[in-house]
C-alpha cells in the first residue's frame, strides 16, 4: 500500500496545539493498519512536535516508532481503550 493509498478512515488522528506553535498529533491503530499507521506517521511527521501512538491488540511495537518525535502505549499495559487511544497523550 502507497501514501497515495490511504484513505482517513484507515488512520484517524486527532491533532491539537499545545501552547504557542506546538503541534501534537494523536493516533489509534490495530495490527492489521500496520501499513496505514506508517504512512499516516511519515506523512505528518514533520509537521508535529510530538506524536502519540496508541497501538490496540499489537503483541510488538513497529521498528518505525522508535523516533524522537512519538511516544508510544501498548493497549495491554493500560485498559483497553479501542479507538479512544488516540487522545491518550493529548490530555
């Protein structure tokens, strides 16, 4: 699947300003939007100060989050919280 690909209901994110020019990102995925997540990623990765993944029934994280700019949760070390996840580093 290509970036040209994607279509928004595949990867919903939620993007709020946090302060002055700051720029946050929230997304939720499952395993099998793995493809969907990472190009949502790349395609705002600039863009954000901050970006942060809820990952829903994954056993591992993707190699692609490991970057300065996205912290992570996995849905089995908190409730779960569907596609709710998303605004978990937003409050």
């Amino acid at each position: 699947m290509s970036s040209n690909d994607l279509r928004l209901s595949e990867a919903p994110a939620a993007a709020t300003h946090a302060g002055p020019g700051k720029i946050y990102f929230g997304v939720a995925s499952i395993p099998s939007r793995v493809r969907a997540l990472e190009a949502a990623i790349a395609s705002v990765y600039d863009q954000a100060d901050m970006i942060f993944v809820y990952l829903n029934q994954y056993k591992k994280a993707p190699f692609f989050l490991n970057a300065s700019k996205i912290k992570f949760w996995q849905g089995e070390d908190l409730e779960d919280l569907n596609d709710r996840g998303k605004y978990i580093g937003l409050r």
